[in-house]
C-alpha cells in the first residue's frame, strides 16, 4: 500500500492508496473530491469498476433485540 500527501488542486492527490501494481484504490484529491477505483474522480464520490460485480452494496439487515 502507498499513501501520499500532496497539494491543493485538482492535479495533485492529497491522499492516494494503491496497490501493489500502482493501480490507485482510494484518491482524495486536492479540490475535496474523492474517486474510488479511479485516480480522477470528476463529481465529488466518483465510483469506478470494471468488474462485472456491483459497484456498490448496501446491507441494511440488522438482529432484532424484540
């Protein structure tokens, strides 16, 4: 895992985790927005895959204490 600390713009990520063959995991770039799976995000949560699985999952199930 690398983790980098950087500057203030779009350009430049100001938190960056990749994996082993440098493909970026997590970037927070300078300008506040965050990419997942991209080292670009263009919104403010960019999401990217090119898996053939979901993107995204939400588990909403919880144990009842009634």
């Amino acid at each position: 895992m690398l983790v980098r600390a950087g500057g203030n713009d779009v350009n430049t990520p100001t938190f960056e985790v990749q994996d082993y063959g440098g493909n970026v995991d997590l970037s927070v770039r300078g300008n506040g927005k965050v990419g997942i799976g991209t080292a670009a995000p263009t919104q403010l949560l960019t999401v990217s895959s090119t898996s053939a699985d979901a993107i995204m999952n939400i588990d909403c199930s919880h144990a009842s204490s009634d």
